[in-house]
C-alpha cells in the first residue's frame, strides 16, 4: 500500500510540473527532480507520519530513467500529443 501511495503522488507531482514546464521551443520540458522529489518526500512523510531516507533517493532515480525513456522517444512523438499534454506558460 505505501508503495501505491508513492506512485500516486509521485505520478501526480510529475503530471502537474510536467504541464508547466514546456520550454519555448517545443522541446523537452525541464523539470526541477530534486524539488519535485523532496516535495514527494515531504507529502508522503506527511501521509504517513514515517521518514522514509530512501525515497527521496529512490524517486530522483526513478525520474531520471523516465526522462531518459523521454529523450529517446521524445522526436518521434506527434506534436498534437505534445501539445495536449504539457501546455504553455506564457
């Protein structure tokens, strides 16, 4: 169960700073992991009163494979996905 709830947050952080942070050339979004790992930290720590030391580690790791998942596939995704899914700030 802790292992869903991680997953949880985890995929809601990543969604939520991935819809922002589209750069101005269209290409591959930059994401602050470490902030967006500490702050996964936090909320889990939070919801379930325990300090776990590993996670941050862990969810840095785990975000830093899904974003070489991304570089590779990322030229061959269709603009309108793209689009779709991480939305300009400006």
């Amino acid at each position: 169960m802790y292992s869903r709830l991680r997953i949880i947050i985890s995929g809601a952080i990543v969604l939520m700073a991935t819809s922002a942070a589209l750069s101005k050339d269209s290409g591959l979004p930059q994401l602050d992991l470490q902030k967006q790992c500490r702050a996964n930290q936090n909320a889990t720590d939070a919801l379930t009163g325990t300090k776990n030391l590993n996670a941050f580690d862990l969810c840095v790791k785990s975000e830093q494979r899904a974003r070489e998942k991304l570089v590779a596939r990322w030229t061959t995704i269709p603009p309108l996905d793209k689009t779709s899914c991480i939305h300009s700030t400006d």
